[in-house]
C-alpha cells in the first residue's frame, strides 16, 4: 500500500527543487541554452522557466488532491 504522507513529502521537495531552479533563471544569474551540433548557441532559459512553472503547477495539484485525500475528503 502506498503511503501518501510520503507520497506528499516527495512532492513537496520536488517543488521545492523546482523553484530552487527557477529562481536563479527568473533573477537573470543563470542562462541555459542549447547548441546543435556546429549550430549556434540558443538561449532556452524563459522555455525552461515555462516547463518548471507548468511542473510547479502540477505538484502544487497533486499535494491538493493528496491533503484532501488525507483529510478524508476524496
């Protein structure tokens, strides 16, 4: 059986680490980008900024339905 007190702890570190990486990028200290081969570099750091707010998104729905499920409510 799964236990949905851990369950909810290892979402709530995984948001954690998303706006632990987040946050560097949004205040402009980190760039990520990408390079085809021979091609030139691009910047890729506002998709990434998009991808980790979709995830943020994502957990913060998952930790709703777990605490609800908790509480008794699902």
């Amino acid at each position: 059986m799964i236990n949905l007190e851990t369950c909810a702890h290892g979402i709530r570190e995984a948001l954690d680490e998303c706006h632990e990486h987040m946050s560097p990028m949004k205040a402009g200290e980190l760039q990520i980008g990408k390079r085809a081969t021979g091609g030139d570099w691009q910047d890729i750091t506002a998709e990434t900024i998009d991808r980790h707010k979709k995830m943020v998104t994502t957990y913060e729905g998952i930790l709703r339905m777990l605490s609800a499920k908790l509480q008794g409510g699902i």
